[in-house]
C-alpha cells in the first residue's frame, strides 16, 4: 500500500552493512534490553519501559471512545481452556507449558543429584494445569462465553498480557516473551468487520503519527506441518489477518508491528459463544506488540530518546 521510503531507511541499512555492531548489540550496549544469556529473553531499561508505557496509553486514547471493557490476565491460562481453544492444531511448537516438581523426598534428591552432576533434573517436572498464554485474548473467550449470548451490541474487551511463543531468535523484533495489548469485538459479521476496519484506520495514523514508514499487507499465521500450509493460503485468500509492517531488522523483511485478525466464527464456535438472535458470535482482535513498536522507534529515531522528533515526543508524551 505505502512504500518505504523515508529518510531512516538509509540508517536502518548503514551499520549493519558496514559490518558494524548489529541492532540487538547496540541496544545491549545502550542498555535498553538487558541480557540474560537466553536469545528472546530480555529485560529492558527503564527508559524502554518508558516507552512500553506511552504507547500502552497512547492505544488507550484512542479506543477511549469506543467504551471496552478492560480485563487484564496473567500470562499463564488454564490448560483445559488452552486445550480446547485449538491452539495445539496450529502452533504446537510455540506453546509453552508451565511444569512443576510433585515427588517426594527421593525425587528431591535426585533433582539435586542431577543439578550438581550437570544431568537434566527436568524429568522430575509434571505438567500442571497452567500453560503460557499465547495471545492477549486467548484467555478471554471462555471467560465472555460464560456469560452467556452477547447482547445486540455485541462486546468489546480491551487486554494487555505477556505472552510466550517458543521462537527464540536473533532479532530483538522476536521475543519468547512480550507484551500484547488487543482490542477484541465480538458480535455479528458485520460488527467485527467494521471494528477491523475502524482499527487498520486508526492503527495506521497512529503509527504515522510516531514517525514510522509503513505498509500494510495482508498476512497468515504460521501454521505448522504440511495441514498447516493449507490453512495459511486459507487465510491469505480470504484476507483474514492483515499485518502492518515497519522495517526494524531490515527493509526486505519488515517486521508485523500491529495485526488486525477476523477469527470468522472460529472462537464463536469452539466456546458456543452466540449473538443476540443465537447465531454463533463472530470474533476480530487488533493485536499491538508494545516491545515491537517500541524497538520501531529506537530503530528509526535513535537510540537516545531525547533526541527523538519533538512531534514523535508529543504524540507520546504530549
Ligand atoms: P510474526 O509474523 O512476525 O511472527 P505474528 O503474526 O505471529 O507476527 P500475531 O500473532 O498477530 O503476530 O501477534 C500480534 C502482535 O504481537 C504482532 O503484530 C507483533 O507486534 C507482536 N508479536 C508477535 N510475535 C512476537 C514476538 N515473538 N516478539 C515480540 N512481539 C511479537
Ligand atoms: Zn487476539
Ligand atoms: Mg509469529
């Protein structure tokens, strides 16, 4: 839709090129992530942090209006819950489970047996009834569904969650855990059609706003094996997620910023969520990665934050 051609692409390209530190060590050195010896896995400064938080409001501000209902979760979900939502069809080697020690006194020697001989102890570890959540909104559904039929208007829930995908990379861009603020509209086709549309509007200016070059594209989930394949031009075909990309890492593959997904009746389904007239609710969620945008920002305004445009400031900071 929009090309890339700004100004920052030339820096985006420079350092790298000339074989100099890459993004992720620049951010290191600056102290904006902060190592833990894990790839994906990092802490983050407080003027990250910073950061993290203006954009966190800033998503507010512009849903203000529209009067979702906040919710906020942990970022562990239920198992049972996880099992049914489908997830493992997808995206089974992105979950992560949450496993615990249940043995007794013996097994407790043995953990530490391992430990000190430098065996793997986790043979001990049981699954519990907690896994990682995947996606802001993942914990949502059979919590809306529980209410029963949504009312005429349909519902608009507004989430931010850690969420664990086991992708570990090189690029700061893909985390293992991150931050994920949604907006989710359940309610009929054309409800949840129209909210997608109103959020690739607003998403778009305000990422124009903050400075960034920009495209939208139209995008699948990576869904896995050779089934999975079939499923990705499925969703491709018929345009149901679509991804709004700034190059961070490089220009040729830019990075997915925000994504603007319509599950058709999917969730509708799998927890019999119904509309008002009983037919099964349609569902759509606007998925903003805080960490993601913000490594945008650092990547096309510099690491140093004072030093950012006074406009890109006072959109974020007023
Ligand atoms: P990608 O295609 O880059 O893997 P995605 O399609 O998996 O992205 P979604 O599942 O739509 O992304 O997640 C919603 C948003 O969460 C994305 O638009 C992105 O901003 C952010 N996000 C997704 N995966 C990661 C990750 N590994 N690290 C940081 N942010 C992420
Ligand atoms: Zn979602
Ligand atoms: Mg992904």
């Amino acid at each position: 839709m929009e090309s890339f051609s700004s100004p920052s692409d030339e820096a985006l390209l420079d350092d790298e090129a000339a074989g100099g530190p890459t993004f992720l060590d620049r951010l290191f050195d600056h102290g904006l992530l902060i190592r833990t010896g894990v790839d994906g896995l990092y802490g983050r400064s407080g003027a990250f942090e910073s950061v993290v938080d203006a954009l966190d409001r800033l998503i507010t501000r512009l849903g203000a209006a529209d009067g979702a209902e906040v919710m906020r979760f942990p970022p562990g979900m239920s198992r049972p819950a996880f099992e049914r939502s489908g997830y493992l069809k997808g995206f089974p080697n992105l979950a992560g489970t949450v496993h615990s020690f249940c043995g007794d006194s013996a097994g407790h020697a043995e953990i530490l047996a391992c430990v000190e001989a430098g065996r793997d102890w986790t043979g001990q570890q049981e699954a519990s009834d907690i896994v990682l959540t995947p996606a802001a909104c993942y914990p949502l559904y059979p919590v809306a569904a529980a209410r029963g039929a949504l009312p005429a208007e349909g519902r608009l829930f507004d989430l931010q969650s850690y969420c664990f995908r086991r992708e570990p990379s090189l690029e700061p861009t893909r985390m293992q855990l991150f931050r994920m603020r949604e907006y989710v509209r359940m309610g009929s086709p054309e409800q949840v059609l129209a909210f997608r549309e109103s959020w690739l509007e607003r998403g778009t200016a305000m990422m124009r706003d903050l400075g960034l070059p920009l495209a939208i594209d139209v995008a699948n989930d990576p869904f896995f094996g050779r089934a999975g394949r079939m499923l990705a031009n499925n969703q491709r075909e018929q345009g149901l997620k679509f991804e709004l990309n700034v190059p961070v890492n490089s220009v040729e593959k830019p990075t997915a910023c925000l994504s603007f997904n319509y599950h058709q009746d999917h969730f509708g389904s799998t927890w019999e969520l119904r509309q008002a007239d009983g037919g099964v609710a349609h569902t759509a969620c606007v998925g903003f990665g805080l960490e993601r945008i913000t490594l945008a920002l650092l990547r096309h305004h510099g690491l140093d934050l004072a030093a950012w445009p006074a406009a890109v400031r006072t959109a974020l900071w007023g």
